[in-house]
C-alpha cells in the first residue's frame, strides 16, 4: 500500500515538475502547445470532412502520415544503437545517456501511434484491432505485426526507464534481474519494430518499388543514421539548457555511429539506385518517376534530388575530420535528418503508388489540413519529450528524490544541490 | 531551467506584485488553453451521426447471431429510410452450395462505352459527389499489354475508336486475394462462393488493402458518400450495396444482391455487346463453364506473377 | 529583468496566443449554411438495357411500323428481281441505296439472295435451301456462322439477362439482329459514358484534392 502511495507521488511529483520552469521553457512550451492545438483543430476538421480533406486519394492511398509514422519507427529504433554500446560493449561516454535515448523512443512511439491513428478512416473502431474485444489478425497482417510490436516496444521501454528512474528517485539500487532482460529484449525489439515497418511495404508483391529485399536493411540504416543524429542534438540542447553533464566524448561516440551507419545507408541507396536504372527495364517505373519524373509529373524530383544532396554532404561532412567540431557535426546531422526523412517518408511511401497497378500517374501533395495535423503530432512529440527531459534529468542529478518529497514543488529543486549524484546508475 | 533555480527574493514588496502578475498570468494561460481547446474541438459538433452506441457495439459479421443479426439489418433499413425517405429492402444473402462465381470478359468485343461503370454505380449505390466508381476501362493501344501505355479518361465522340482495344478492369476475386491477407482486423475476406466481401461496419479504414491490390480494385470513401434520394437502389443486401460510410473501403462484390439471388451481375446486363460473362463455374453446363473450356482464356496480362489466381478472366474470340 | 517578471511577459504571451488560437478556431468552424450542391448523376439513358437495334420480330411485338419489310409493296410476285451491275462488278441497288453493304469484306457475301429467297421476297433462304421467316432469322446466321451459333447457343457469345441461374428465374437472350445490322454486321459505335471523375462535383471538393490529370 506504501508502495502504491509512494509510486503515485512519486508521478504526481513528476507531473508537476512539468509545469515548473524558466521563462525559456515556457516560450517553448508555450510554441509547442499553440502548434499542437491547432494541429488538433485540423484533425478535428479532418474527422468531420473526412480524409478527402487530406492530399490523398485511392490512386495515393498513403501520404505524409505514413511516411511521418515510417521515419518515426527508424528514430525509436536507434535507441538501441545507445543501448547497446552501453549494455553489450560498456562503454562508459554513454552510459548515463541511455536514458534520454529511450525517452526519445517513447517520444518517437507516441508520435508513431499518433500518426497511425489520424490516419484511420474510422479511428472510432480502434477496438477492432485489441485482441479479445476485436479481431486483430496476427499473424497474417503486418500491420497487426506492427500493432504488436509497437505498443510492446513501448510498454518495454516504459518499464525500463520507469524503473530506472524511479529507483534512482528511492535513492536505491536498481535490482538487476528486473531490468537487464527487458533491456536485452529490447535491443531485439528495438531492431523487430524496423523490421516489421520496412515488412509492411515489402510483404506487397503488387508495388514493385516496395517489394525488394533491400528495403529492410535501408530502413534500419537510415534509422540508426537518423536517430542518433536527433539524440546529438537533443544532447546538446540538454547540455545548455541545464545543468546535466554531457560529455564532449559520448557526443564523438554517437558522430561515429551515425558516420557508419550513413556510410551503409548512402551504399545501399546506390544499389538501389543501380540495379533500378542499369538494367533499364520496364518495371523501375516508379523509381523513374521518383528519379526523373514521368512526362509532366515531376512532383518528387526536387525533393528526392534535394534529399540525396543532403544525405551525401551530411556523409561527406561525417567523414571528414571537420565533423569533430560541434558546429560541424550538427549541420551534418541536421542535413542527415532532413535527408533521411525526404528519402525514406514521401520517397519511399508516395512512389510505390505511382503510376497505380493500372498506369495512371496521380500525383500526391499534402494539403494544409494534413500538414497542420502532421506538424500537431511532431509539436505533441517534442512536448512529451521535453517532459520527459524535465522531470528525469532532476531525478538522474538526485535534485528530485524521495528525500525531498515534504518541500514545496519549486523549491525541492531549486535547494538541493546542483548534480549530487549519489548510487551513480548501473 | 537553469535560470529559475536562482534563489528567488520573496521579501520584498515589488517582488510580491510580480509574484501577482506571475500568478493572473499564468490563470489567464491556463484558462486561455483550455478555451483554445474547446473552440479547436469545435467543429466536432458536426458530428453526431458519425457513429451510434448500437453500432459501436456490433460484433464482427461472423459472430452476429441470426438474431443479432436481424437487429443489424433494421438498424440499417432504419438508418438507410431516415436519410433517404425510402423504405429499404436489406438482406443478408448467404453463399448457395455448390456454387463458385467466376466472370469472363471478352476482349475482343469489349468497345470501352463504360455502360458497365454506371450501371454498376447505379446497382452498387455507389457515392455521386464524390464520385467513386468499382469499374475502370483502360484504352489500350494495340500491340501493347504496358499499361502505363493505356488511357482512362478518354472522351472520343464514338467508340470503340481504330487502333485501341479496351480493357475493363475491377475486382478479380482472387482465390489468393492479397488485400484479404493484410487487413489488421479481418474485415475482408473470401466467401465460399468466391466473393470478396467487406464488413463496412468493421472497416477501420487503414487502407492496406488498397495498397496491396494489384488490380487497382479498391475504393475508399474519403468523404461521406453522396447519393440522390432518386437513383437509390432499395435492393440491398449486408455484405453488398448497402449504403457505405465515410471512411471505409468498399468494392466490386459481383452485385451480392443480385448474383446471391440467382441474377446476372449489373455489368453484364448492361453490355450492350455481350462481352461480360458470369456464372457457376463448379455448373458443367454454365457458359462459364463453356468459356473457360473452349476459349483462349488468360488473366490480367503483367499481373499474373502475383500469383493471386483470379476468378476474373479475360478471353479473345477472334 | 527580474527572471519573475520575464516569465510573466512570456506566459501573458503564450495566454494571448491560446485566446488569439481560440477566436481562428471558433471563427473557422462556424457551420457553412449553404445549401449541399446537386449531384451529378450520369445521363440516365447509359444505363438503358435495351438492345441497341429493333429487329424485325421486335418491331412486330411493339407495333411499330414495318412497312419496309412489305417487299410486295413494290416488287411484283409475277417478275422474279435479276441482281444488275455496273461495269466494275458493283451491284446496283436502285430503290435499295439505302442500305450499306458491309457484311464481310468480300463483294460475294453482299449479294442480296445469299440471304433473301428470290422467289418469296418475304422469306430468307439459306445455302441449304431452307426457306425462313423474318422472325427465324438466327437460324439462318448461324446456317454459316455455325461457331458463333454454337456459342449463342451456350449463352457464350452474345448478350443475356435475367438469371444465371435457371432454377431460380428465367433468362433473357438476344437474337442475332438485335445486335447486328445483317447488311452492316459490325457492332455500331456508341458514344462512351463518362470517364472517371469527370463528373465531379466541382464545387465540394476542393480543388486540391481535384489532381486527376
């Protein structure tokens, strides 16, 4: 019964540290929320109209949802790439950053299912699809595939940080057995949740752009690519914003699995590209389309040129030494992101439609509607972030702990020390 | 963050009149919030009849009691009479043994007047604004089976036009179906007479399905479909031309209402050339039966390594 | 700046932002009055089931006029008709210039008592020398398109209605001429019905979601 009590406020105590913070944290919170509002507004909009207020159409029957949700799972994914350096090959840069690595994939999978969600025509029999209530058809669907799988890596992560945390706020030990399997279940999860997204397009034996082997590996490259790219980012957002320590090395140690991992994805973008083009066959059509556009319709050209730019100078400035330099590394992983994002949501969603089964060419462009609801979900994704990062970093500094639970919500942490940091993490 | 962990100063007095400004702003951001929240949610309220408890409720087609099931139809005639002061006739035809549909149609008399697509439009309840069509005829240069090669929206005064032939193309009823395969909640299968069918109150509208076909067969109600009250069809049947809601696929289901009843499907009938053909295929007195035995009979040229095994065929008779 | 008063300023923003959000919102989502638009529905007359020629059998059943089937009005019964042509070997059709000879490609499957009894005007006569009525005319199609007629015959060629299933209702089939004209055999051109989307609603759908090429 303790127990419970102390649980629940301990997450009272979380929540409302959510709502405490400077001038700057609220600006951003502030932003944040107005987007998120009106992006709600669209959906809400959406619901009424129905998806006929979106870009798509029975010709483009997936838009920029789906390639949101797809580039998603690749950035919830590549929390493993912080997991296992850390958990398989201890290294110690990263250590006490493994933490805000899944945090940002609980972020990522609230986006994800977001995302999925606004993308339902009847989002009103989402019961449908729970097991017992509806008739979810797994194994046979691998969207019933990613259902599990993306609600499981989830509640997977959920546990560990949940636990992690909340012992590190009990100043107690974390006991081992209750956390280490589930981290290893979750380095595999993490690798199945790509998996399976990338076999949700290649299991369609009708889109010949999809149906390739090499997409799966592609996803995960792209992912660990891209993830560790936002987290270096999101570290040194952290590092100035608060008093968190973050190493200049465990910010080298992510450049070098996003430089590996860039190297493999802009290899297998060119066996891609090779085998599509060099034989010259009727069947790269979409790839055509994609590449070089067919007659008239040439909507994707630029983005797809724009994006192979980006991936190529972002790989250009990861291998050169330059890239040690802070400014530097952060431009290549800005230039990453935004490539991997172009090349692997509206270019790898949108083509496989076009030209249809039938040869027609429609072309799909996003409406505002959608856009909003799309930039809604991003803004919800990086305000469940930044909450996440407020309450955990006073509670990994131990300025948020049981010990101080009797003050006042502001001044428990604005008294303890700054970074007392005592059963240092596991 | 780092800034608000300075100490604050809380003696003195103009301290306490910035701690009352801090205070009604941050009320009026709470109260604010929560208007913008509601005036967002606003246009909601155009939504009451998007769903019902009752259909909410309902239970996969599969698991509906006769019982339930009858309750099921009332609804809808109920529902069908107050949006369309018109009486419906609904049934829930189930499958006649010893019977598997299989369609033909023949190439070489198809001449593209796309008499079919409308009949089925007007059969099927099909929505007018938007429109949305199960049927779709491609004009194909001869020589070519490439249909990035073909043409849907010609607009000619007369067909069929010299140098084109003309491919109708709708579900193929595969007995492989890969749309039935990947729908996450089994709202699609295969019937034991060979028909596809969708439950439209169990549709979450992912759209996988449509993505999965290779015959382009799929449609999806990206608005609430629109019917005029005249062209309403009141022969209507569960699995079939009942009318649809925004947000569910839906899609040629060889007319259940009427092939399920003993009747040749509206396409057909419609014809004027005789190029469509349709009946039992498991009957050896069948013209199916006769066509697929006697003609030069393929399906869909280039899709055929989908290994989806359609029921519809193509023929040439000359 | 007091870190406090910094604060407020930014939270009075984010407030004004919320109730400037809130006024858009509820400005936006007033309920459009206008009347739904009309929906266009393809021309009811594509949807006709009737076959696209009376035949002569039709013709009588609907009373309609069939006087150009009364041969006798002009021809005599006493003077057999004689087949005249020009110098090229064209037939010459005189009253008869009417009707367009295309029944095959050759000349030689155009002459009039390949099919019509040279004696009884009124009747059709087959290679075999079956005399037929205007009503029997199938038969005497299929007396050389014996394929075809066999086809027909299984409902395989030509256009049924009705039932698939016989136990269950009666079926409804054609007769050669009901289709073809049997001295311009070829199936006639039709006006095609409209093509997709063509008759969308311009006004509720907005124009970007009106992309079709």
């Amino acid at each position: 019964m303790t127990g419970t009590r102390n649980y629940l406020r301990f997450l009272g105590r979380c929540l409302g540290i959510a709502f405490v913070g400077d001038w700057r944290y609220y600006a951003w919170m502030g932003v944040l929320t107005v987007i998120c509002l009106a992006g709600l507004n669209a959906y809400a909009n959406q619901l009424v109209e129905g998806l006929g207020s979106t870009g798509m159409t029975d010709q483009v029957s997936w838009g920029i949802y789906i390639a949101n949700f797809t580039f998603l799972v690749g950035v919830a994914a590549a929390a493993v790439m912080l997991v296992i350096p850390v958990y398989i090959y201890k290294n110690r840069h990263l250590h006490d950053l493994v933490v805000f690595g899944e945090l940002l994939a609980v972020a990522a999978i609230l986006m994800c299912l977001a995302f999925v969600t606004v993308d339902l025509g009847r989002p009103d029999k989402f019961m449908h699809m729970i097991p017992g209530l509806g008739k979810l058809n797994f194994p046979g669907s691998m969207l019933a595939w990613d259902v599990v799988v993306l609600n499981g890596y989830l509640l997977l992560n959920l546990h560990i940080i949940g636990y992690l945390l909340y012992s590190r706020y009990q100043n107690r030990y974390p006991r081992r057995w209750f956390y280490i399997p589930f981290v290893f279940i979750a380095i595999v999860w993490a690798i199945s949740i790509h998996t399976v997204t990338a076999f949700l397009f290649v299991g369609l034996g009708g889109k010949e752009f999809w149906n390739q082997a090499i997409i799966g590996p592609r996803f995960l490259a792209s992912a660990f690519a891209a993830g560790p790219a936002l987290i270096i980012l999101a570290l040194q957002v952290i590092r100035r914003v608060s008093e968190y320590r973050v190493r200049n090395e465990a910010l080298l140690t992510l450049r070098s699995i996003v430089q590996v991992a860039m190297l493999i994805n802009v290899f297998l973008l060119v066996c891609e590209v090779f085998t599509k083009f060099y034989s010259d066959t009727a069947r790269g059509v979409s790839a055509k389309y994609l590449y070089f556009g067919l007659e008239e319709f040439n909507a994707l050209v630029p983005w797809i040129w724009g994006a192979i730019l980006l991936n190529v100078v972002a790989l250009a400035l990861l291998i050169l030494p330059v890239s040690r330099s802070l400014r530097y590394l952060n431009i290549a992983c800005v230039f990453a992101i935004v490539g991997i994002w172009v090349e692997k949501g509206m270019g790898l969603v949108v083509p496989g439609f076009i030209p249809t089964p039938l040869g027609e060419v429609v072309e799909y462009m996003p409406t505002w509607n959608e856009t909003l609801v799309s930039l809604g979900i991003w803004a919800f994704g990086l305000l469940a972030y930044t909450v996440f990062l407020r309450t955990s970093i006073p509670i990994l500094q131990g300025r948020l702990n049981k010990n101080n639970e009797h003050r006042a919500l502001t001044d428990s942490i604005e008294e303890s020390p700054a970074g007392g940091v005592e059963p240092s993490q596991p | 963050m780092s800034a608000s962990e300075n100490k604050p100063d809380s003696s003195s007095g103009g301290s306490m009149s910035r701690r009352s400004f801090l205070r009604v702003s941050a009320g009026a951001t709470a109260l604010t919030g929560l208007a913008a929240l509601a005036a967002g949610l606003a246009p909601l309220r155009e939504l009451s009849r998007f769903t019902s408890v009752e259909k909410f409720l309902q239970k996969h087609y599969h698991e509906l009691s006769p019982e339930q099931m009858k309750r099921v139809l009332e609804r809808i005639a109920r529902e069908v009479e107050q949006q369309y002061d018109l009486r419906p006739h609904v049934r829930d035809l189930k499958p006649m043994d010893g019977v598997e549909f299989v369609y033909a149609l023949n190439l070489s008399r198809c001449i593209g007047c796309r008499r079919c697509v409308h009949a089925c439009v007007a059969e099927n309840n099909q929505s007018g604004d938007p429109d949305l069509e199960y049927i779709r005829v491609v004009k194909m240069p001869k020589g070519t089976f490439d249909l990035t090669k073909g043409d849907h929206n010609y607009e000619p005064e007369e067909v069929p036009e010299d140098g084109y032939f003309y491919m109708p193309v709708q579900c193929h009823q595969c007995a492989n179906p890969p749309c039935v395969k990947v729908c996450p909640v089994e709202a699609t299968w295969q019937e034991a007479d060979g028909i596809t069918v969708i439950d439209y109150d169990w549709c979450i509208g992912c759209r996988y399905c449509q993505a999965a076909c290779p015959y382009f067969a799929r449609r999806f109600n990206f608005r609430k479909p629109r019917i005029p009250k005249e062209r309403l069809n009141p022969d209507m049947s569960y699995l079939g031309n009942r009318p649809r809601e925004s947000g569910v696929m839906e899609k040629c289901h060889f007319c259940i209402q009427r092939t399920r009843a003993g009747r040749y499907p509206a396409c057909l009938e419609v014809c004027p050339t005789g190029a469509r053909k349709f009946g039992n295929i498991l009957d050896p007195d069948s013209e199916i039966n006769y066509i697929l035995k006697e003609k030069r009979v393929f399906t869909f040229i280039l899709k055929e390594d989908q290994g989806t095994l359609p029921r519809f065929f193509y023929y040439l008779d000359k | 700046m007091k870190e406090e008063t910094k604060t407020a300023i930014v939270l009075a923003g984010v407030a004004i932002s919320f109730a400037g959000l809130a006024v858009v919102f509820f400005t936006l989502s007033a309920i459009d009055e206008r009347p739904a638009p009309r929906i266009v529905m393809v021309d009811s007359g594509f949807l006709d089931t009737s076959p696209v020629r009376m035949n002569y059998a039709a013709m009588v059943e609907a009373g309609e006029d069939i006087f150009d089937y009364d041969c006798y009005l002009c021809h005599s019964r006493r003077e057999p008709v004689e087949l005249q042509f020009d110098e090229l070997g064209g037939l010459i059709l005189e009253e008869h210039d009417y009707i367009t000879f295309e029944h095959g490609p050759s000349r030689e499957n155009n002459y009039c008592f390949n099919c019509h009894d040279r004696d009884q005007l009124d009747r059709l006569r087959t290679q075999y020398g079956t005399t037929l009525t205007f009503e029997e005319s199938t038969q005497l199609c299929g007396s050389c398109h014996g394929t075809t007629l066999r086809d027909w015959k299984q409902d395989a060629h030509g256009r049924t209605g009705g039932y698939w299933n016989l136990a269950m209702g009666e079926r409804t089939r054609l007769d050669c001429t009901e289709c073809h004209d049997p001295h311009d055999t070829r199936f006639p051109t039709l006006e095609p019905a409209p093509g997709p989307h063509s008759m969308k609603n311009r006004i509720i759908v907005s124009p970007e979601n009106n992309r079709d090429p």
